[in-house]
C-alpha cells in the first residue's frame, strides 16, 4: 500500500526503510530536504492516491498541532491520519474530533524501539476505530516484530499514547533500579569487577532484560562510565504517566521516584544519571553530555 510518512528524522527515517523493506510505497517529508521525498505537505497529498493515509511523526505539541491542522485542509473524507510521535493523549481526542468534523480518520500510535526498530521491529500500542486501524494494518504489520506479539489495538482515540505513556513510566523504573544497583556496586570495596557482575546478570536470573544488556553494552564502551555527565532528560512522558496517576488515585510511588532522580541529575553530576544517560543513548540514541 502507499504511505505518506511525515517526519524522517531517527525514528522516522528507520521507519520509512522498515516499510519499503516490506514492499510498500512510502512517501516522505521533512523539513530537511535532504531526507524528503517531496518538498511539501501538498506535494505529499497530491502523490497520494485516496483513500490516503498519512503517518506524522514530528515533535509533541505546537509541531503536531500545525501538521495535523495542515493535513486537515488537504485531506479528504475517508482518508486517515496516524499520530505515531509522543503526543499526549488529551491531544489525540482533540484532533480525532477536528478531523472527523472532516470525515477524516485519526489513529494515535505509541511506538517504542528506538534507533533499534529497523532491524527488531517497533511495538505498537495504537488507538481509534476499527475501520480506521483497518486501514493503517498493512503498516502497522510491517513495522512490528516477527511473531505474535508486538502491536495491539489497545482501545479508543488515546489509548495509543495513554499506553505508550505507561510503558515510558515503567521504562522510568526499572532503569533507576539498574542505575541505584550499579551505583551501589560501584561504591564497595569487595566487588572489584561491576561490569562482569552485570554480565552474569544477562542469563538464568529474574532481572534478565534488553535494558540490561543494553547496560552491558554500555560498560563495555566505557567500564566506569566516566566519560559520561551524570544528567538524565525526562521527556515529558514520565510526568504526563504522574499526573495521571494523580489523576485517577493510583498509587506510583517507584514511577515517581525515578522521575523525580532525573530532576535530582540536573543539580549535581550524579552517579545514577550516568547509567541512565548511557541507557538512553543505547536505546534510543538520545544525546548524552560529555565531561
């Protein structure tokens, strides 16, 4: 099938090569035009052919908000648009009822695998009508991971993102623990070997994960972490995960505490922050700050 595909930058771009990979036609924009197909949204539209969908895969908020009111005046009745960035799932109710007004479709995508998709697959939580989803399948089966798992129609309009958002929360989590755990092996003098003790880790026991070989990975590029500022970003989604928490009386005592020691990493070069910020690099290939 053909997709338009706006956005190329690390997610966009590996996933636009995923989708060809699979005999699909995908057309692509970017504000840089080195890595775009067409030189406009109009142009994107225009070498479409209807029912179009059209995949936007640009920063949350002012970004989204522009493309997807763009799209909304160039668009026709029965075409579809997925949000498959970071949006807020307040924000996908806004535009699925903006582009139904239209007779246009709206899918909201959580989409996790960073710079990993390409060769992995990406898993996707996404949102909306089944007939809209229907349309967006060929897609959505594409870039998801060989086998059974991987994608799931997880609701109505922001169940997508809502999903994707809880996944980053518990993401949060369990990279403290690993980071509390490395920080604590570290500060004794009977370990003399923290990077091997990871390692041992990967097989037969219980925290066995990707994240953890992920922090292998890591040490094995730099044993002590100690090219790396202990400062760790939050991207947003870990305080939307809070607040709606807060917002419905449930109790995320660990998810909050790990969002909180990102706050903590700004103020001081903790030790924590420098596994965080190495795991963020591995995963997702977000950008560390070098000593």
């Amino acid at each position: 099938m053909e997709l338009g595909l706006v956005g190329l930058g690390k997610m966009g771009g590996n996933m636009r090569e995923r989708i060809r990979r699979a005999g699909h036609t995908v057309i692509g924009y970017d504000r840089n035009a080195d890595l775009a197909d067409v030189h406009s949204l109009e142009e994107l539209v225009g070498k479409l052919e209807a029912p179009r969908v059209v995949w936007v895969m640009v920063p949350a908020g002012a970004a989204t908000q522009s493309t997807v009111d763009e799209l909304g005046e160039l668009l026709e009745p029965g075409d579809v648009v997925v949000d498959g960035g970071n949006s807020r799932w307040t924000d996908d109710e806004k535009h699925s009822e903006e582009l139904k007004a239209k007779g246009i479709g709206f899918v909201d995508a959580g989409v996790s695998g960073g710079v990993w998709g390409l060769q992995n697959g990406y898993a996707l939580m996404v949102g909306g009508d089944a007939e809209h989803i229907a349309k967006v399948q060929p897609i959505f089966d594409a870039l998801k991971p060989e086998g059974d798992a991987g994608f799931v129609h997880a609701g109505k309009v922001g169940a997508g993102h809502f999903s994707k958002m809880v996944h980053n929360g518990i993401e949060y989590a369990m990279m403290q623990a690993y980071a509390e755990g490395w920080e604590l092996l570290q500060a004794v003098d009977s370990v003399t070997d923290v990077r091997e003790v990871f390692r041992s880790w990967q097989e037969g026991t219980v925290i066995r994960s990707w994240l953890l070989d992920l922090a292998v990975n890591a040490l094995d590029e730099d044993e002590h972490l100690e090219r790396l500022r202990g400062f760790a970003q939050d991207s947003g989604e870990g305080r939307w995960t809070v607040e709606a928490a807060i917002d419905n009386a449930v109790p995320l005592p660990a998810i909050t505490a790990s969002l909180f020691a990102r706050f903590a990493s700004r103020q001081d070069d903790s030790p924590q922050m420098k596994m965080i910020a190495a795991l963020r690099n591995q995963f997702g290939g977000h950008a560390v700050e070098k000593k």
